[in-house]
C-alpha cells in the first residue's frame, strides 16, 4: 500500500483504534509495545492535525466570511437550542 493511501484521516483513525486495542490487550512484549505507543503518537498527531486543519477551514469558509464557528449544545434529539425552539 502506498504512503499517499495510508495517509487519510479514517485510515489513521481505525490504525490507531487497532493499536489501542492490542496496548490495552497487555499481550504485547515490551518492544513491541513501545512500537506500536509510537505509531498510536503519530497517528493521533496527524488525527489532530487534520481536524484542526478542518476547523479552521470552516471558520474561514463558514457563510463566505472568516469568523470563528459558534458551538452550540447539542439536545438528545440531534437538534440544537435554538432549531428545537423553531
């Protein structure tokens, strides 16, 4: 598999859910552990690393204009305060 394809934000997300997995399964020896603690860093880094990029693009796409989003909670039926007062 080629570096361009192992690179995507769901394929780094589910690496790193593996990797989660098989450090909490304590099965693992010593070096083999320390590898994949590694390997989870990076991939968590590059996770952070793409939302944050995404983040800021929606800030500056958001309605044309370069403001900073406004989160707003979320109700048990998807909605938010003001959509459920609609």
């Amino acid at each position: 598999m080629s570096a361009k394809t192992d690179n995507t934000f769901e394929k780094k997300m589910a690496r790193l859910q593996e990797i989660v997995a098989a450090l909490e399964s304590g099965d693992l020896p010593l070096e083999k552990g320390m590898a994949l603690y590694k390997e989870g860093a990076a991939c968590s880094r590059y996770c952070r690393e793409q939302l944050e990029k995404a983040r800021h693009e929606l800030e500056i796409w958001q309605d044309g204009q370069a403001r900073p989003l406004q989160s707003r909670p979320v109700t048990e039926g998807g909605l938010n305060a003001e959509e459920e007062a609609e």
